[in-house]
C-alpha cells in the first residue's frame, strides 16, 4: 500500500507556508491505489483521513466512524438544512429572541 503524506489545504499564513500538523492528519491517495486496495485504506482511515486523488486533484476522502453517532454528527454538521436552522437561530438570539441556554435555570 503506497501513500504520501498530503498538504492538502492551503492555510491561513505566508504564501508557500504548510501546517505540518495537517499534514500529519491525512494521506493522498491516488483512486486507483484505492480501488486495488479498499479494505487496506479502510483499516488505515481508522488511524487517519484518507484523501483520495483522481487526476492530480482532492476528488475525495475516506474518514472512519467509531459509531453510528460518528456518522450522524458528521453528517449532520454538512446539512444544509441543519445549517440554516442554526443561522436561522443566531440571529433570533441576536435580535433578542429567545433565551440563551446559560440563561436556563435547571
């Protein structure tokens, strides 16, 4: 099983400057390595993400979930749905709407 490690994204800083500790956290596969090898890169995205290559370009990502509850968070915090509910939220709280949850008394 090859991979390398991957600076995947450009951070905030000077221009040509990389988070080393990203790097760290993904590896670039290509999707060929991983159509010749899923249950290999399945067993590694338990240990890290996996980004896969398709053409020189992110096309997309192994990531492992320890439980369902992994998966429905993850999931859920990409909804768009989800999302506008929340922004939807904020700015009720912003205009005074609402009762922010350490006003609650228990």
């Amino acid at each position: 099983m090859h991979a390398s490690w991957a600076p995947i994204f450009r951070i905030r800083g000077r221009e040509g400057e990389r988070s080393d500790n990203l790097e760290k956290m993904m590896k670039e596969v290509t999707l060929t390595e991983i159509q010749n090898n899923l249950p290999g890169y399945l067993k590694l995205a338990e240990e890290e993400k996996i980004v896969i290559m398709q053409d020189g370009k992110p096309a997309g990502m192994l990531i492992n979930f320890k439980s369902s509850d992994d998966w429905f968070d993850y999931w859920l915090e990409r909804d768009p749905r989800f999302l506008r509910r929340i922004q939807s939220a904020r700015e009720s709280l912003r205009a005074g709407r609402g009762v922010k949850l350490e006003d609650v008394e228990l």
